[in-house]
C-alpha cells in the first residue's frame, strides 16, 4: 500500500501536468486537455473512462484534492504516515536489512514531500516533516541536510545553524556546509564569533577546499568588516585567490569607502562592476562614491539606470529621494516617496494595519491622490475625528509586541526577516517623506507623515529623533530634547541623535554635558562630519580654540569624502 500511494505521487508530480488533471469526484473528459483535435492527421487513440467507479464517502472532515500537487502530496502524508509506523530502528545486526530497507523507503517519501511542498513554498510544513524523519537520520547525512535547508527556507535560523554543525560532523571535507552556516551568522542571525569559527572552518581545509577557499576568506573579512574591524587583507586574499568573483572586488571597495579611500574604492567597484555589471550593490556603491565626490547628478544618473533593472529596491530609492532633493528639489523627491508607497502596496499586497476603522489611511489617500504629494491636504492629527490614526491602532498593540526582540531599529543594515519586514519597509517610506518635509520647512506635513510610521513602530528610535527635528522646526527646543533623550533611551549610539542633542544643549549652555554627548558620538562614528563640527562649536564657545580648530579641520576633511547617504546602507552578505 505504502508503495503503491508513492508511485502514483511520483506519477502525479513528474508525469502529470495540471491541465490533464481532473477531481476524483468528477467524471474523466472524454478526450485530454492536451489534445489538439484540429491537427491534422489527429485521431482519439485513449480512453479515459474509469472501469469502476470511485467509492465516495460522507462525514465531517473529509478532504478530496483539486489539483495534482494536492493529491500528491495527500498520497506522500500517507506514505509517510506508513513509514515511521513501519520503521526498523533496531541496530542490532539480524535487523541491518530491514534498517536499510525501512530507511531507503522513507527517504524516497521525505525527497519527494520536498519536491511537492518546495514547488508551494510550504518551508515550514517541509520541516515539521523533516523534523519527524529524525527518528531515521542516526548518522544519516542526506536526512539532516535537508532538514537544515527546509529549517533555512523557513526563516528558522538559530536551528538551521545547529543542524548544520551536525551537517559538518557527518561529513567534515565539505566546505559548502559551513560555508551555509556562515551566511546565517552574517546575516538573519549577527552571530559574528560563530560566523568567524565557521569561515576559519572552510580556511583551514586547505586544498580540501578547493575554489571555496575564496569564499572561506571572504566570509572572515565580512565578519570582520560587520566588527568594524578592517578586512581588507582577507578580501585581497579573496581576490587573488578568485580574480573572476565580483563580489570579491565589490566588499573590498566598499571596505575602502568606509574607510573613506574614495579613488582607491572607485577603481575595484569599477573592477567588480567589470565582472558583473549588472550587479546591484556594486552601482548602488558607485552611486555613493561619486556622491562622496560631490557629482550628485551622475550619481543620481547611475541610480536610476540600476533602477531600470530593480525597480523594487528600496534601497536604491531612498537614495534617489535623497540625491533629487540635492539635484532637483524636494518636489521630486516627495514624487519618489509617493512612487515608493505605490510600489510597497503592490509589493507586499498587505493591508495596512494602521486602518483601524476612521478614516482611510494616509497612504491610501497618497496613492489615489493623483496631485503632487506636497499639495495634498493632510489631517490633522490632533483631531481625533480627522485623522486616521488613533491611540488605540491595531498596529501599536500588535507590533510593540515584537519590538522588545527587534529594537525597534529601521537601520537598513540590520537583519530583517518574517513579517515585520514589510512594515519596516513603509515606516523608512514615511520617514523618507517627513525629512523631505522638514527640510522645505513643512512641519504639519512631515508631522502627519511621521505618525504614519509611529503608528507601526512607536516606539522606534527613528521616529522619536524625527519628531525631535519637527519639534526643532517649531522653535520648541524643550521639547525636542525630551524626544532626542527619549530615542537615545532606546538607541544609545544613534549618532543622529546624539549629534542634535549636543547642539541643542550647546544651545541651553550646558557646555559640558554638551562636549560630552558628542565626543561620545566621535566615539561611535569617527567619520560623522557633522558631529566634528558641532563638538568644534562647543570647543570653541568654552574658549578652547585650539581643540575647536582641530575638529572644525577634521570636519572639512570629513565632509570632503561623505556620502549622501552612510556606505553602510549596502548590505554586507554572503
């Protein structure tokens, strides 16, 4: 029985198309789907009438598949069913036979279970039932492999990691295994320490290796570049060791770009653009290396050209929004923004949970409003009846929730993954459209727009320091230091923040304190152009004009090499 419900899966996943399937409760056709009647020299060879009919059974919680994948995969559940109630677990030698045979069955059902859910995107069911073929894996590489890549697609990433290292215990000459798990320390995880023993894992099997090594040390220098410890030896090793990799030349100019080695940078974004010109994060660097030079229209230029191969990315749009507002004025740049809603509804096709009810949403009205965004008529949040956000949204009792885990950060460097991440995305959007706001001094636009984000995340430390800049806007300068100190409590290195707090107390003439905050944000980016210069004022007005001169010299020097935006906005992952 277990055979014969695997065949005819197998049978209906390889051999079987779903326009030639039909519902086991309804009649067979008379001629296939896939027959073209017109054809000439066409003649009806098969007959797909049943010689005996279905049985058909009545209740409660019955279920009759509608497609081949459906039936397949109710086949498969069964067959799997029967297997771990067959299963051989016995290692003593009389039932070594029985073992292999019991095992090499069960693994032919969990391959194609893959098969079957993998063409659904099931990950999470595919390792719930992975999980249970544990009881099988004793040693047994393929089913742990598997298993870690079902537990990977499925966003489980901790477990992934240890299935991994038991990946790697089974079969230690593969350097793909712990080269798999690195990407999780980089990435969803920021497992740095973990994710430097694993690349030092692929590094020490020499020759093993093979090709992989490169990879091995480029994956050391991205934990050392996210350390913020300087990698760019590892990636020249990577790069002399695989010339044709791009992505080897690409993470050693962006190296060199946080390091401020602006030409030296340019030349191996060049290289790697050479080697895949195409590749986004390499025109997206080169974007913001002609930025940091001050050619903001060819920038500007270079990004829209990536954008005409990633219209998506949201990333390449924050610094289009950025780079107009400096080329072309914020008009165009409040368009982007409206562009960017428009692309995240249709994106993530969600709907928007600050719609609790009153009202339609901000964004909503954004893109049915075919007006520029900047002459939109926005509510008035103080309102309660206006406005469509209210204290009691459903956003802010559902995802305040998660913001103990999460840190409430919008950083786009920082891991982002499962559910959260769309509304992220639309919170950064609203944050985009409010500074564009504040600088064309319009301090109830950019209030409406940011509440729009507090209404998903209030208590993130980026909307907390953009009511603190609105607050500024106003000439309240009590109150945007209570905001500043509020996103500070929950982002203690946010240099943004710290750098507008320090003048804000430079201005309450609180020197001391001042020149505190900001050489604290020295601390946390020595490149900040803009914190030099404020702690140089601070120097300067407690008479210290030695100190003063040196960190207004340090900012112009700064300023000469900065961005439009951080380099830090590019993702660094394996």
């Amino acid at each position: 029985m277990q055979t014969i419900a695997r065949q005819l899966a197998e049978i209906l996943l390889r051999g079987m198309c779903e326009q030639s399937y039909w519902s086991p409760l309804e009649d067979p056709p008379t001629v296939s789907p896939l027959d073209d009647p017109t054809r000439q020299g066409h003649t009806l060879t098969k007959n797909y009438s049943l010689s005996r009919r279905p049985r058909v059974y009545s209740g409660e919680n019955l279920f009759c598949p509608q497609e081949n994948t459906e039936e397949a995969l109710l086949l498969l559940l069964i067959s799997e069913s029967m297997a771990n109630r067959d299963a051989v677990l016995s290692r003593i030698p009389e039932h070594n036979n029985d073992r292999i045979i019991s095992l090499q069955s069960a693994s032919v059902v969990y391959d194609l279970l893959t098969i079957a859910l993998g063409r659904r995107g099931q990950y999470e069911m595919l390792s719930e039932c992975l999980e249970r073929a544990m009881k099988f894996a004793f040693e047994e590489f393929h089913l742990w492999y598997q298993l870690a890549l079902s537990l990977m697609a499925a966003g489980k990433s901790a477990r992934a990691v240890k299935v991994l290292k038991e990946c790697i215990r089974l079969k230690p000459d593969d350097p793909t295994i712990p080269l798999l798990a690195v990407k999780l320390c980089i990435g969803p995880l920021h497992w740095l320490d973990e994710g430097e023993c694993f690349a030092k894992m692929v590094i020490d099997m020499g020759e093993k290796a093979a090709e992989f090594r490169a990879k091995g040390f480029l994956a050391i220098g991205l934990v050392y570049s996210l350390k913020a410890t300087d990698g760019r030896s590892l990636f020249v090793c990577a790069l002399s060791l695989s010339p044709t990799d791009h992505l080897a030349a690409f993470y050693l100019a962006l190296q060199l770009a946080v390091s401020r080695q602006i030409p030296e940078a340019l030349g191996y974004v060049r290289q790697a653009l050479q080697l895949q010109g195409d590749d986004v994060h390499s025109l997206h660097l080169l974007a913001l290396l002609l930025s940091a030079q001050k050619h903001y229209h060819d920038a500007l230029n270079i990004i829209e050209m990536a954008l005409s191969e990633y219209p998506e990315n949201f990333n390449l749009l924050y610094t289009k929004v950025k780079l107009e507002s400096m080329c072309r004025g914020p008009e165009d740049a409040l368009l982007t923004c409206k562009h960017m809603l428009q692309i995240w509804k249709s994106f993530y096709n969600l709907t928007n949970p600050s719609d609790s009810g009153r009202g339609s949403s901000l964004l909503d009205r954004a893109i049915a409003d075919r007006r520029q965004l900047n002459a939109m008529t926005l509510p008035d949040f103080s309102d309660p009846e206006t406005g469509s956000v209210h204290a009691t949204s459903i956003a802010a009792s559902r995802v305040e929730q998660a913001l103990s885990e999460v840190a409430s950060s919008l950083q786009s460097s920082a891991p982002k993954h499962g559910p959260l991440h769309p509304w992220m995305t639309l919170a950064q959007i609203w944050l985009h459209a409010a500074e564009v706001y504040t600088g064309m001094s319009k301090p109830a636009e950019a209030t409406a727009c940011t509440q729009e984000a507090s209404n998903l995340f209030p208590t993130s430390h980026n909307v907390l320091y953009m009511r603190g800049q609105i607050a500024e806007l106003r000439g309240n300068i009590d109150e945007a230091k209570r905001w500043y100190e509020e996103a500070l409590s929950i982002n203690p290195t946010h240099v943004k923040t710290m750098q507008r707090l320090g003048l804000i107390l430079h201005q309450l003439q609180r020197y001391s304190l001042s020149e505190k905050v900001l050489r604290d944000a020295v601390q946390v980016n020595s490149t900040a152009h803009d914190v030099w210069n404020s702690l140089g004022e601070v120097l300067q007005a407690q008479g210290n004009a030695a100190a003063a001169t040196e960190c207004f010299l340090t900012a112009l020097e700064l300023e000469a090499s900065s961005p439009i935006l951080p380099f830090t906005i590019i993702p660094r992952a394996l």
